[in-house]
C-alpha cells in the first residue's frame, strides 16, 4: 500500500473504545481496509480485502 494513500486515510475508532488508545482503526484505502494499532499509529498497518475484514467481524460476532 503505498504511503501516501495511507498518509491521507481518515482513521476511525469504534464508539465502543470510549476515547482511549487501546482499540485498533480502520481506514477505507481504495477497495480495500486498512488496520492500525492506536496505540502505535507509525507501526506497520495492516490492509485486507472488504470481503477478509468481513469475515473477520462475522466470525468475532458469532462467538
């Protein structure tokens, strides 16, 4: 993922972390979905497909 695309993402937090930085954020990068650590926003992101991310959380909701 080039750095400049990951330079201008808009990174958000889930309502449920309550201000903290001790969730992770995404970011919509293109077609795809970009996830960091907040409380290390300069570490290595992770980018997966829409469709990966999905079945992650599906798969966290059904536990």
């Amino acid at each position: 993922m080039k750095d400049l695309a990951l330079a201008q993402a808009k990174w958000r937090k889930s309502s449920y972390s309550g201000g903290a930085n001790n969730c992770v954020e995404l970011a919509v990068v293109g077609t795809r979905i970009a996830i960091r650590d907040s409380k290390s926003p300069e570490r290595p992101v992770l980018v997966l497909s829409r469709a990966r991310v999905r079945a992650f959380i599906t798969g966290i909701r059904e536990r």
